[in-house]
C-alpha cells in the first residue's frame, strides 16, 4: 500500500508540472518565435527493502525483502525548435529566420551588456533611433554593434543585409546577425523569449524582410495533451484518497484490537 502511495504522489507531482509546461504552450500560442516546450518524465530507481531484525546465532542478519519503485519524476523541460509559419506583416522592421538561427541582442542594465538570442524578429526603433526588440533589448549586427535605423527606411535582402535611406540621402548599410548552435539542449530559456547560451556561431541563414515566425504550437495537440494530463492527475488524486482511506482504517482497527 506504502508502495502504492509513493507511485501515486510521485505521479501528481509529475502531472503538475506537465500542466504547467502545457498550460505555458497554449498562453504563447500566439507570440512570435515562441517554441513550444516539453516535460520528460523519469523513473526512480528502485530502492531494495532489506529486513535488519532477522535475527540469528550468530547475531543480525539482513535479508532482502524486494525492492520498491518510487514512482517518476521530471527528468527536464525541453524545448521544440521545429520551424514556425512565416507570416508577412509589411512592417519594415520585421524579420523572419528561414531555417535555423537565431537574432542576436544585447540587454543592457547597470552599464553592462550581456547577449542573448532569439527567433522573435518583431523589432521596432526606439526613441534613440535604434532597433530593438519588444523589450528594449538592441539587435545587433554581425560585428555586434547597435543598427541605428533613426527615420530612415529599411530595405534588405535574403541574407540578411540591411540599407537604411537616410532623409539626407545617406544610406547606412548593416548585416543582421544571425548565430547558430552545435547543441541546443545547452540553450536556457530566460524569460522574454530570450535564449542564453555558450558556442554561438555566425551563420548565412535566410531572413525574410517585412514578416515574422509564428510560434510553432499546435494548439490542438496542447489541449488534447491538457485533458490527458488531467484525467492522469485525477486518476492518482483519487488513488491518494482511497489508500488514506484505507491507512486511517487500518490505524485504527490496529488500535481496537490492542485495546
């Protein structure tokens, strides 16, 4: 019954933080270069029951009863990096990444600079003039430098270079960065749709002026994947109930007979 016990609450705790990862989906369904995440699930290895009272001639003797699984457990959150759908907005600081890649920017707090990556290509030019994010965060170029973009119209090509017409008539010229990693599972999630990460390299991707990446949630699959997580969640919680139940019955049929 113990046994039981530890499989079932195990389980809720699991199925928990499977709603949560799921629930987190459905909510960005809607951002920009949003990736969906995953929870992976773990067993606990089984831990042997050994008896210690056995008692012999020649003193204790342990002997082993079996073993007892514990349940699962999260082994870690990953994320899809599969591709979402282009969209076009007609907004000439929108970008998209074809394939693989990530924009790169820079937060800055404090007077110190750390980058970050995302696939979230919804810029816009602040106050100074300068592209940036929906955060604040400045997008960088290939040589890591700020684009300054002021009131000048943007045009650019598939890889990625950018001409900014000034009113003057001058033309500002700029090549997005884009960066790519040999292994995302060492990528983290840091809020904001920011990756942080070691290992990033410049590549020649494909960046699609005037549209953006959808996030690549199946909103379907989520909900479907939601119910199921629900049902598992209530399905333990109930067998908690019946094995308390049945503990408290015990306890206290113990304590008549002793009585």
């Amino acid at each position: 019954m113990i046994r039981g016990l530890y499989t079932a609450v195990s389980g809720m705790i699991v199925q928990e933080n499977k709603q949560n990862v799921i629930s987190n989906n459905i909510a960005n369904a809607e951002t920009v270069g949003f990736k969906s995440d995953n929870l992976i699930a773990k067993s606990f290895k089984d831990v042997m029951m050994i008896n210690h009272d056995k008692g012999t001639s020649s003193g204790s003797q342990k002997v082993q009863l079996g073993t007892m699984s514990l349940g699962s457990s999260v082994a870690g959150v990953y994320s899809d990096f599969s591709q979402g759908t282009i969209k076009e907005t007609g907004n000439d600081t929108d970008f998209a990444i074809v394939g693989n890649g990530f924009f790169k920017v820079s937060r800055e707090s404090n007077g110190i600079a750390e980058e970050y990556y995302t696939r979230d290509g919804n810029f816009q030019v602040n106050i100074q003039g300068y592209l940036v994010n929906n955060y604040g965060d400045y997008v960088l170029d290939k040589n890591s430098n700020k684009i300054y973009v002021g009131d000048g119209k943007i045009t650019a090509n598939e890889n990625g270079d950018l001409s900014i017409e000034n009113n003057n008539g001058t033309v500002n010229n700029y090549s997005l960065a884009v960066v790519d990693f040999e292994d995302y599972t060492t990528l983290n999630k840091v809020g904001d749709n920011l990756y942080s990460g070691e290992g990033a390299v410049d590549i020649n991707a494909r960046v699609q002026h005037k549209s953006v990446e959808g996030s690549n949630i199946n909103i379907m699959n989520e909900m479907v994947n939601l119910m199921s997580v629900m049902r598992d969640f209530e399905s333990n919680q109930t067998l908690v109930q019946t094995m308390d139940e049945s503990l408290g019955k015990l306890i206290n049929n113990v304590g008549s007979v002793r009585g």
